[in-house]
C-alpha cells in the first residue's frame, strides 16, 4: 500500500482506495486524460489567482506611492514611516507572487507537453 495524492483535491490517501474520503473523488472511474485534464483545470486556476495576487499587490505599491506624495507635499519633505513600510510590505509580496507563478506556469507548460 502506498500514499499517493487525490487528483481531485491533492490530499494525500491510499493507493488502494477508490474514493477519496476527502473529497469524494473516484479514481477507478477516471481515465489517464481525465486526470491530466483536471490537473492542467487546476494549474491554469492557480496561475488565474497568482495574478489576481499580483495586481492587489501592485496596488499596495501604487497606494504607498499615492500616500506618500500625499504626505510629502509632492516631494517636499520627507514622510512618516507608514508608506515606506507599506511600499516595502507590497514589493517583497509582489516578489514572491511573482516566483510562485513563474513555478506554476514552468509546470503547466510540461503538463502540456
């Protein structure tokens, strides 16, 4: 008996069984193309939320932006803490958007081939 993850819900269950208790998914009934189907479905959504990520986090950086020239007058003085930090917070989460979805398109693009 091995562990093998339920291509429906990606938790892990027994090879053995055929259906997960999870999720209710049965495997017999499944043909190969069937499953790589659902797991292309599932990467492409993925991909579809990491750039819905990312544009919120384009607004954080633009909203930093707006506050901080709100906040200097137009470059006049400097600002409080608040939008650096902001600006900061909106970058690194960009970044790291940014390197989950080139990591889920690398493997939609092998899926499809």
């Amino acid at each position: 008996m091995a562990i093998i993850s339920c291509p429906s819900c990606d938790k892990n269950i027994s090879s053995q069984s055929d259906v997960c208790p999870h999720c209710g998914f049965q495997r017999d009934e499944v043909a190969e193309e069937r499953l790589r189907e659902l797991r292309r479905r599932k990467l492409r959504d993925r991909v579809y939320q990491l750039k819905m990520a990312s544009y919120a986090a384009l607004t954080l950086l633009i909203g930093a932006f707006g506050w901080y020239l709100a906040a200097t007058g137009g470059f006049q003085y400097r600002a409080s803490a608040g939008p650096y930090i902001l600006f900061t917070v909106g970058a690194a989460f960009y970044l790291v958007i940014r390197v989950y979805l080139y990591k889920f398109k690398a493997a939609l693009r092998k899926l499809n081939t």
